[in-house]
C-alpha cells in the first residue's frame, strides 16, 4: 500500500514521540506534535483531527504497511510502545525490499565515478553495506556501461552549483577545431549527457546564442560572483533535444522526414532499439524493413548511419543520401590507398 508524503510525516512523528518515554503522550499530545510537525515540513496550518490520529495508530499496529507496532494504553490515557527498543525505522527487511534496495545499489554506485556525487558515495556505502549485512552474497545482476577514464568528470560538480547557486562561471576552453585556447563568460544552464560524453550548455556573456562545450575540452573553471547569472527562462531541455538525435541543435532548420532502408541482419536492433523516438515502421520487403525518422540532419545522425555500414542505406532527402555516399567513397578511397598502410607499418 502506498505512503504518501504527509502521511509518512505523521507516522514518524508519531514514532518519535512514543520512542520517548521521558513523558507521558496523551491522543491530544500526539494530535499537536503531529500539527506541528506538518506545519514544519509542509506548511500546513489547519491542523489535524483526532479521527485521523486514532486511524494512524490503526494503522501502525496493523500489518498493512509492515510494522505491527506495539502501541499500548497505558492507564486507559497515555500512548506508548509495549517494548522499549520498538521502532518503526527498525523493521527488517523483506526479501523483495532486499531485492529492489540490491537493485537500487547497483543503479547508485554508477555516479561513485563522478565528482559531482561525491556527497553520494558514503550513503551508497552505508546502503550497500545494509543490504549486504541483510542477506547473503551475491554477484551483481546488473552491469552498467561506465568509463572511467573519460576527460573532464572532474568539472561536473563545480558546473552543477554553478546551475544551483545561480553564477556565472570563467571557463578557459579549446574546441577541436581551434589551434588555440581562450577564455570566456559562460552561464550554465543544464547538463546534457550522450553516449557517455558530457556537455555544459548554456550561452555566453550576454549573448543569447546557445553553446554545448564538451567537458573534456576544458581546462579551466572559475565560479564567478561578480557578473549577474544569465537564467534560462523559456527553454525546456526535453523539447530542445526533441527533434535532433545527439546535441547538435540548429534553431533554423527543421526537422525533416528521413527514409532508412535497413537490412534484415540490423533491423531488429533498429526496432527494439529505436534511433529517434519519431522512428516509425513503413513497410517490410524482401532486402529488408523502411523506417522514417523526423529529425534535423546534424553530426550524430550522420554518425549513426554509418556506424550501421552497409546494413543502412539513405532513400531520402537526397542531400542526406549524397553526403552519406560521399562519405563511404572517400571511406573506400582510403581502404584502396596503399600509402596509408605502408605509413602505418613503419
């Protein structure tokens, strides 16, 4: 049975109260330590009945949500627990929580890696080690693809507070294609992951034009708190990335219907796995399945074409198809070149 929030409130406050047994708690005192602690977490001021005080104790004693607590009367007035060391926090684990928290673990030791969750790694330990002390040894079930050797991870968590805390950051940062470094402005918007690389975007000084810069280009980062933090007031990361495969996003180019003949050997990779979330089935024929994806023609989209070689041709648009076809000849014009192999065998 699910707990909500407020009721998850009350049912600790609850606990705490009858954990302490310094004083006697009547139905009134719970009702008020409860109020309080409403008002407190959630700002809810209008109070609570005693009807719904005297069904939370109802339900802490019951077995509905797990605890059987001991809940006596004492001198038909005052609420406590019959044994002293009872607490709801204290409940042993069932074999299916044991199995989700075992799951959970090994989702949460994926970010171990990562500076920005540093804070994480002693209560993933702590979690872990509970599980572990819980029931018996086993091998991990589930395996992540993570590498740890990636450039840049470092950068993560000064980039998210500078997200956070609203500032504008000194960046010092060399694209692939520039000879030379420079030095800049920039605020941070949101972090944006693909295919294990990680980009900062946001924009620059007071410009409104939209940058991603790769994390692993950078070498330098400052948080600022002189300039005043560029806020992003309109763009939602969902909708940005909903047209493009990748991170490359171009304001003025729409998305255009692109025609992919896929090869029966790729083509239940490419239905299971889709490529796009527009990705759409339109026949199925003897060399192979038509897909259509709605997309803007950008880097990655190239890139994932040829990753599947000669199991995905292009049928449409005809700049896409052309660029493509380019790309293998200049690809096989490399293969026929002898100097390139000699070159590599010295």
């Amino acid at each position: 049975m699910p707990v909500n929030k407020n009721a998850l409130i009350r049912y600790r406050t609850i606990d705490a109260c009858l954990r302490n047994r310094r004083r006697k708690w009547t139905l009134q005192d719970l009702i008020d330590a409860v109020g309080d602690a409403l008002y407190e977490y959630e700002d809810i001021n209008k109070g609570i009945s005693r009807r719904a005080i005297q069904m939370d104790l109802q339900a802490m004693r019951s077995d509905k949500l797990g605890y059987s607590a001991p809940i006596i009367v004492v001198d038909k007035k005052y609420y406590t627990y019959e044994d002293p060391e009872y607490s709801i926090t204290n409940i042993p684990l069932s074999e299916v929580d044991l199995s989700r928290m075992n799951e959970a673990v090994e989702v949460l030791k994926q970010f171990k890696g990562f500076s920005h969750f540093n804070s994480l790694n002693e209560v993933v330990q702590k979690l872990e080690d509970h599980v572990y002390a819980a029931s018996h040894n086993t091998r991990s079930v589930i395996e992540f693809e993570k590498n740890e050797r990636l450039k840049g991870l470092e950068h993560l968590e000064l980039l998210y507070q500078s997200v956070v805390q609203k500032k504008a950051i000194r960046i010092a940062y060399q694209s692939f294609k520039a000879k030379t470094g420079n030095s800049f402005e920039y605020h941070v918007w949101w972090l944006k992951e693909f295919k294990n690389r990680w980009f900062a975007v946001g924009v620059k000084g007071k410009s409104l034009a939209m940058y991603h810069l790769a994390l692993d280009r950078i070498s330098e980062l400052e948080l600022l708190d002189g300039p005043l933090y560029i806020e992003n007031e309109h763009i939602e990361p969902v909708d940005y990335y909903k047209h493009v495969i990748g991170v490359t996003v171009s304001d003025n180019v729409r998305p255009r219907n692109v025609k992919l003949l896929v090869s029966h050997e790729h083509a239940p990779y490419i239905l299971t796995k889709p490529m796009h979330h527009s990705q759409e089935l339109l026949e199925s024929r003897e060399d192979g399945i038509i897909i259509n994806l709605k997309v803007q023609q950008n880097f990655e989209l190239e890139r994932e074409i040829l990753g599947y070689g000669d199991g995905m041709i292009v049928l449409s648009p005809h700049s896409l198809r052309d660029r493509i076809h380019k790309k293998f000849q200049r690809g096989i014009q490399n293969y026929n070149d002898p100097e390139l192999f000699h070159k590599s065998e010295k």
